[in-house]
C-alpha cells in the first residue's frame, strides 16, 4: 500500500529563482584544480578553440555545484530524522563559458517512499534548469534527498 | 578519443585511481562558500552526522566520474551524468572509477554510448553508482 506523505504540496509549479552567477576563471581554476581535472578545454581558450568552441569551457558538472547555492524551501515532509544527499544528475545542453552569467530555476519535481532492506527512505527531487545570458539553457540538473526513519 | 565505430557492448572505459585528500576536499567546498563547519571538513560535525570522518562531497565525486567521461569521449562528450551516492565516501583513500558500456544507438543523428558508471574503494565498497549516456564522432 502506499505511504501517504505529509508535505508541503503547495509548492509544486512553484519556480525558485537565483542568480546571476558569474563563471570567473577563478572558478574554473578551482573546480580543475580540486579534482585534478586536466582536459584541456577546461584551461585555457587556446585549447578549447582548438577542440571547437569559443574560448573556455567549464567542466560539465560545475553547475551541479552552483545549485547548492540556489536556497530551496523547506518542503517539511513529515517523516525520518536524518537527510542525505541521495543523488544527482546533469544533462548538458549547451557549453559553459568562462565569463557566462547562468541563472537557475529550480522546481519541486517529485517526493515519494520507497522501502528496501534497510527500511522506508523517502526522496524529495529538485529541478533546477540553468540558463545563459542569452537565455540559452546550458543544463538541467536534478537533485535528491533522502530522509531515513 | 574513440570513434563510434571503435567500440564495443561491454568494453571498459578506465579504470583510473584518485584520491580526494583533506586539501582537496577544502578546495572544493570553497567553489560555492559551503557554510562552515561542515561534515565535509570537520571531524567533529562529521561524528555527529554519523559518519567515521570527514566525507567527500557527493557532488565531488560526481566531477571525478565526469571526468572519467570526459578524458575518454571529449570535453562536450557527456549527455547525462545520473549518480546515485550510496555511501559515504571517505578522504585520502584510494578511489577507482570505471565505467562499462551497455548501449550504443543512433538517436537524432547523435552516436550515444550509454554506460554503467561506478565508484569502488579497496575493501569491495560501492561508493557511487549510475548511469551516463556520452555522444561519440562517427568517421
């Protein structure tokens, strides 16, 4: 039988916006430099135009870290004591440049149970579509939480 | 980098070694200004989290398999990155990171390899896990 959640239902079809973040190379630096990252696209314009772009790139998953600085409300689900970061996706849709100015808009997409061998966790999915200075979508990235009993 | 038509259903992409040290891990939470302290740099946090120590954040991880991706099929190469974080994942310790390919397809005249990606820790642990679709060059 399926569980019946409280949570603040409310805020479906809700947008939260945020922004402008401006893509610095400092950022870029630190988001190479952290993790070892070497493509060289990710360095310099130089070599991103070499490998067909306009200048240079930040690494695919740079606005999976920018959408911790998106404040999301509480969704007050009324189950479990501790939450975790569950998981994550990114789909790319089009480069980020160095010197980009992204926006976010992020959306509640989905809670709900799901029971396993260590017990009922429930998730709480965000959305968050990051955009461009031209209104281009650069990527979508999904976010998920779990609260455990 | 592959073309499309140098690869095969099963074949390996990696594996490579990382280690996310306690500098590292610093480095990164300073991209976004991670409120401070936190389970991610902090012993003590980290204890009342639950966890041994401090932990390697998820979203960390995920730029490493990203660029296990990356290194193979290009910078621009990754479609969908989608990572489940199963465990905690542990500073100065070795990580391996590979991927195996499931799929290959044609889909708006993109070449898409679709793979199954995972991060494992020297004693078996199952770190993180997902999938990614990455579009490959055909000659």
């Amino acid at each position: 039988m399926a569980m019946e959640l409280e949570y603040d239902r409310s805020l479906y079809g809700v947008e939260h916006k945020a922004g402008p973040f401006e893509i610095t190379d400092a950022i870029i630096d630190r988001a190479n430099s952290s993790v070892g990252e070497t493509g060289p696209a990710f360095h310099s314009d130089e070599e991103a135009k070499k490998a067909g772009y306009r200048g240079r790139i930040a690494p695919p998953t740079l606005c999976c870290i920018l959408v911790r600085q998106v404040s999301l409300p509480d969704v007050k689900v009324q189950f479990g004591r501790t939450q975790m970061h569950a998981g994550q996706r990114v789909e790319p849709k089009a480069p980020v440049y160095a010197g980009d100015q992204l926006t976010a808009s992020s959306h509640l997409k989905d809670v709900y149970a799901k029971t396993g061998r260590s017990g009922t966790m429930v998730f709480v999915v965000w959305e968050t579509t990051f955009s461009n200075q031209d209104g281009q979508v650069v990527a979508e990235v999904q976010e998920s939480f779990a609260k455990r009993e | 980098m592959p073309y499309i038509d140098e690869i095969e259903l099963g074949d390996e992409i990696g594996p490579v070694e990382k280690i996310a040290s306690d500098e590292d891990v610093l480095n990164f939470c300073e991209i976004w200004d991670a409120p401070k302290p936190n389970r991610f740099t902090d012993p003590e946090i980290a204890a009342k989290a639950g966890m041994q120590g401090t932990i390697v954040p998820g979203i960390m991880t995920m730029a490493m398999m990203a660029q296990l991706l990356t290194d193979w099929g290009g910078p621009g190469a990754i479609k969908d990155l989608d990572l489940v974080f199963r465990q905690p994942v542990p500073h100065n310790r070795a990580l391996t990171l590979a991927a195996t390919i499931t799929d290959i397809r044609e889909e708006d005249g993109e070449h898409l390899v679709e793979c199954d990606i995972l991060m494992t820790g020297t004693e078996g642990e199952r770190y993180v896990g997902g999938k990614a679709i990455v579009a490959l060059e055909s000659r």
